[in-house]
C-alpha cells in the first residue's frame, strides 16, 4: 500500500506508547533496508520501504509503500 509522506510513525513500539510520531519524510534511511515502523493508528507494526525514481525531465519522486510485518517477524524469530 502507498503511503503518503506526511503520514506519522514511531519507529519502536515503546515510542509509539508514549506517543512520539514523526513523519515518514523525516526517517532514516537505507539504501535497500526496509524499516520496522508502527504506524499512527495501526496497532500492529508494518515494514516500510521507499522507493526512488528519476523521472525523464530529471526530477526525482520518493514513494513509500507499506506492507505487513509478518516476513519480517518470521525471519527474525527462526
């Protein structure tokens, strides 16, 4: 799913209990790492990509897409 990039999310489950959102434009990122992010009004975390594509006239556009963590928590619990 896109997301657009002023939605909000905390970045560890501890923040999102005390409330400490910032918005998806203003994390960190890695090249090709996806991050493990609870985003506001979701109870359960999702991974969050980001996607970068230069257009033909050179401009550049960011896309963020979500998706379930569930992979992830596989992967780390085996």
């Amino acid at each position: 799913m896109a997301l657009k990039n002023n939605r909000t999310v905390a970045i560890s489950e501890q923040e999102k209990k005390q409330e400490h959102f910032i918005r998806i434009d203003e994390l960190e990122w890695s090249e090709k790492s996806p991050q493990l992010v609870w985003l506001k009004g979701v109870e359960f975390p999702i991974l969050l990509h980001r996607q970068i594509f230069t257009n033909k006239d050179d401009s550049i556009r960011i896309l963020y897409l979500a998706r379930s963590a569930l992979y992830y928590k596989y992967m780390v619990d085996s």
